[in-house]
C-alpha cells in the first residue's frame, strides 16, 4: 500500500490529505550577513527563508520533488533585525491537479529576551508544482480543510489564484493586439 501523498496516478486518485500533514515550522538566529544598508535583516533573505520552508511543505504534501513556480504575494509587515530568531510556518491553503498554494507566516523575536512576544513581521503566498524525475508536473494530493481557519485559507487561496489567472490572461490578451475582424 503507498503512503499517504505518495500514490502513482496508476494507483487511481490519490488520498486527500489535511494541511497539518504538511505543516512545518523552522527557525533561525539572523546575522549580520543578511543585514542591508540600513543595519535590518535584508528582505531578500526573508524571502528566502519563506521560499525553504513553503518548499518542504510542498515536497511533504505531494510526496516528492516540488519547485516554485510563483511568489503570488510577499508582504513585509516589521524590520527583522540582526540577532532575531525568525521563524516561519508554512502549510498548504489550496491544492490543484499538480499545483499548490503554500501560505508562510514570519515571524521574529529578539534572541536575547525569551519575555517579548514574537511579532509577525511578514506573509507570503507561493505556488509550488510538483514534479516528475523528467521536469513534467505530476499529480498532487487534493487538500482536506479540517478546521473553520482552513476552509478559510482554502477559499482564500481560490480567490488568489482566479486573480493570478484572470491577470495572465488579460496580459496575454493584450499582447496578442487587437483582433482582425
């Protein structure tokens, strides 16, 4: 019997899997290697940070090699500053044929006092597609939201992608030019 996630499309339809069998939380001490000009934690690294843990959440819930096909969104919400431990959390919102949307929240909190509150200093949403030895997409495991805040994330992840490809297609569109009738 294959694993959860794992099934060749030989198997038939593949088991619907809930966004906590995916779901990871990893952390780090920044240093001044990552700071910018300003003396803050370059944004750049924090996007990298996000990028490692949506795609071992991808890889988790699709049972193999995924690679990132889009940063739908990033948004920086507070400076992260050298000696911060910053941590992300990442699980699945949405799941498609071969695709998914992969939602990481950052956080940071000073390494030096355990009492402060760690403060959510950025959100990102990043679409993942789950790949054959080859390069090609394969099937993914469809998504079973559990909870009121994942049938929330799920719908959420619905709306971002219908924009992401309403926008391609207007782009599209408006390179090809107008139409000779």
């Amino acid at each position: 019997m294959a694993e959860p996630g794992n099934a060749s499309p030989s198997d038939g339809p593949l088991e619907p899997l809930p966004p906590s069998y995916a779901r990871v939380a990893l952390g780090q001490v920044v240093t001044v290697r990552e700071a910018n000009l300003l003396g803050n934690i370059h944004g750049g690294e924090i996007v990298k940070l996000a990028d490692s843990a949506a795609g071992v959440v991808a890889q988790r819930h699709s049972g193999g090699p995924a690679v990132t096909a889009a940063l739908d969104e990033m948004t920086f919400l507070e400076p992260v500053h050298v000696g911060d431990i910053v941590r992300t959390y990442a699980q699945v919102n949405w799941a498609g044929r071969s695709s998914m949307e992969i939602g990481v929240r950052i956080e940071a909190q000073p390494w030096d006092d355990p009492t402060v509150t760690s403060l959510h200093v950025a959100s990102a949403y990043f679409v993942f597609v789950a790949i054959t030895p080859e390069g090609g997409s394969r099937p993914v495991p469809p998504l079973r939201a559990e909870t009121p805040d994942e049938v929330r994330r799920q719908r959420e992840a619905g709306i971002r992608r219908a924009h992401r490809l309403a926008r391609r297609e207007e782009i599209e569109s408006g390179r090809r030019g107008p139409r000779d009738t």
